[in-house]
C-alpha cells in the first residue's frame, strides 16, 4: 500500500500553487487526493506529456473513481485511492519524449513511473502495483485479475479512450469533466502517438502487442508478421490440421 493519503494542509497548499501556477483551475471542481506525491506525480506529468495526453490521464483517473462509486467499492477500504490515483495520471509516460524507449510504450512507461516514485520514496510495494497497472493497462483479461487498483486503473482508461462502462458513470458527470479537461480528439490523437513511435523503433511493436496491432495499418500489406506467418515460420514443420 502507499502511504496513507492524508489531506495535510501542506498537501494541500502545495496542491492548489500547483494548479494556480499550471492554469489548471479545473482541478478545483473535483475532489482529487492532495498528497506531497499526488502533487509531484501531476507535476511530472503534465511537464513530461502532451497536453492532450495528461488531460486523458485526469480524466482516466476521474471515471475509474466515479465507477468504482457505483459498484459499492469504498476508497481506503476496498482499495488504495492514492495508487488509483498514481497509475491513471503516470500511465501513459511511455508516450513522452522522456519516456519513449526502445519497449512497448506500455512499458517504457511503467519504467519511468517506477523510477519516479522511487526518486520520491515510495514503497516497494506501491511501486509494484503502479508498475503492474500500468504495463497492463492495454492487456485485457489480465488487469483485471492483478487487484483492485490495477483493475480500476485500466476501468478508468476503457472508459476514457474506449468509452467503455460510461452508462455507468452518473448522470452529467462525463460532461463535467470534459468541460474541464478537453478531449481533443484524445483517442485519434493517442493512436497516432503510438504509431509514430513504432514507425520510428519497430522494436517497440511486436507482432502480437497491441502497439504492433496499430503498426500494422500504417505498412504495406504482409510487412508486419501476423500470428499466423509467426507460426508457419517457426521451423517446426507444423501445418493447418485442417
């Protein structure tokens, strides 16, 4: 778990200069955990991403919150709001200049976190469950059986870039908070991100990933090796059953 998310009044000032300084006054209509290391995690952010992409990120946070409400789960008891908090704003780092490496984006990201929170004394053990949530973020079927907080990390993201679960927010709240943190075009915008950054290091996009899914629309037809050519290839000899 990470350390207890008191709203200290230190925290708490430190938060509000932060927004006052970013121009983010949209911060001050939702109730956002204020911790000395929320406030570094969105100043991290925001410095090191695409402002399109750090809006999606507040955004993520903001739904994953508001659908873990409606399914009776209560922050501090059924999971650590600050680690919510943490995975959603830092999940998509690997989409930065700072955090573009020579892996899939997911994980250059949740390495850069990682670094992040332990350059600000985290825990080991909340480094481990951001890291999981956001390496996993894009792997369905996975997230969701890693823990609570990896499992709304990725909730908040569908819902953000797939619109995934949004008949359950409440009624107006995506309006609300688009209003205060544009989309932009958010999920064409992020994709094309993506591309770009397999187009340039093909290394960050297997065949398999889901970078290497995008990748494959962007190339000439049988470039990029699908299951199927991976499979025939392997030198085993295997053929069709049928």
């Amino acid at each position: 778990m990470a350390d207890a998310p008191t709203d200290t009044g230190t925290d708490a000032a430190s938060f509000d200069r932060f927004a006052f300084v970013s121009g983010l006054s949209a911060f001050s209509g939702f109730d956002l955990p204020r911790t000395s290391l929320t406030t570094e995690a969105l100043r991290f952010a925001e410095e090191a991403e695409p402002a399109v992409v750090f809006r999606h990120s507040v955004r993520s946070y903001l739904f994953a919150r508001a659908l873990a409400d409606r399914r009776g789960a209560q922050a501090g008891v059924d999971y650590d709001d600050e680690l919510v908090f943490l995975g959603c704003v830092l999940h998509d780092l690997g989409l930065s200049e700072l955090g573009n490496g020579d892996q899939r984006f997911e994980v250059d990201g949740a390495d850069l976190a990682a670094r992040f929170l332990r350059d600000h004394g985290a825990a080991e053990q909340a480094v481990t469950v951001v890291w999981d949530a956001i390496a996993l973020h894009t792997s369905d079927g996975i997230a969701s059986r890693k823990g609570p907080e990896v499992a709304l990390v990725q909730e908040g993201i569908a819902a953000d870039a797939l619109g995934r679960d949004k008949e359950l927010l409440p009624e107006g709240f995506a309006d609300r908070v688009h209003a205060a943190f544009p989309r932009e075009n958010l999920a064409f915008a992020m994709t094309d991100l993506i591309v770009q950054q397999a187009l340039a290091n093909p290394a960050k996009a297997g065949p398999l990933s889901f970078p290497g899914q995008l990748l494959r629309h962007h190339l000439p037809e049988g470039t990029l090796p699908d299951w199927y050519d991976l499979i025939t290839n392997a030198g085993w000899g295997d053929r069709p059953v049928r």
